[in-house]
C-alpha cells in the first residue's frame, strides 16, 4: 500500500494545491524529502493566495530568510494597493532598524518601483542614521527607476 512517503513530487504537490498553508507547512516538516518538495511551493503559495503576506511578516519580524524566499518566489513583486502603504512603512522601518540586508535585498529583487514614492525619504533617514552606503544603494535605486 503506497504512503505520502513514496508518492513522487509530482502528486504530492497535487496533494498541496488542495491545503491551507498550515498544512502544507506541517508536511515540509515531516522530513527532508517532503521540506525539499514543498519548501518553495509554500512561497509560491503564500505568493498566490495570500499576496506574498510572506514578505511582510519576514520584514516586520527581521527575519531576512523569509524575506529572501519570498523574494525569490516573485522578483518582480508588487503589493497589492491595500498592502502597498504597510510595505513602504515596514521598508521604512528595516532602515531605521539598521536590518541592511533585508533592505539590500529587497533592493535588488526590484521591489523598489513600488517604493519609489517613500525611497527619498527613506535615503535622508539612512543618512541621518549614518548608514551611508546604504543611503547610496536607495540612491542608486531612486535614479535607476527615475531613468527606467
């Protein structure tokens, strides 16, 4: 009688479409197998049913491996409108919070054509703050999205 255990990725991630994220959490914690299946289906999930809420939750809880994964399932990202204000103000809040990898990342997802409108301010506070070189990387942002 087959198990979970010996069904091929393919069906397991059949098995996936049909769960809460809850769910498909508790099975990547199964084993390794089953982490290596669902681990970025997960973000992908989050992505798609729950608008990257991922993303937020890694920024607002300084967990930067979260941030990265949810990056990576979307490179392009773009909070909906409703998340869009929540977003800038988290960003905001990684620079005074000094988290400069979380930012470089979202920096270089290009994430930051929905930041356009807070990167200004948030440059003058990462140079209030002494945080030169990354007020240069928010810099280098701003421009390459101005010429864009």
């Amino acid at each position: 009688m087959p198990s979970l255990q010996t069904l091929p990725p393919e069906l397991l991630l059949a098995i996936g479409d049909r769960l809460e994220e809850r769910d498909i959490y508790a099975l990547l914690l199964v084993n390794r197998r089953f982490s290596r299946v669902f681990l970025n289906y997960l973000y992908c999930h989050n992505r798609i049913r729950q608008g990257s809420s991922a993303l937020i939750w890694g920024m607002n809880h300084e967990n930067e491996g979260v941030v990265r994964r949810a990056l990576a399932q979307n490179p392009t990202w773009r909070p909906e409108s409703e998340r869009a204000r929540h977003f800038r103000f988290l960003f905001h809040l990684c620079v005074a919070r000094g988290q400069h990898r979380i930012v470089r990342s979202i920096l270089r997802h290009r994430v930051c054509r929905c930041l356009q409108s807070c990167l200004e301010e948030t440059e003058s506070l990462a140079n209030d703050l002494g945080y030169y070189d990354l007020a240069d990387e928010i810099m280098h942002c701003r421009f390459a999205n101005n010429n864009a």
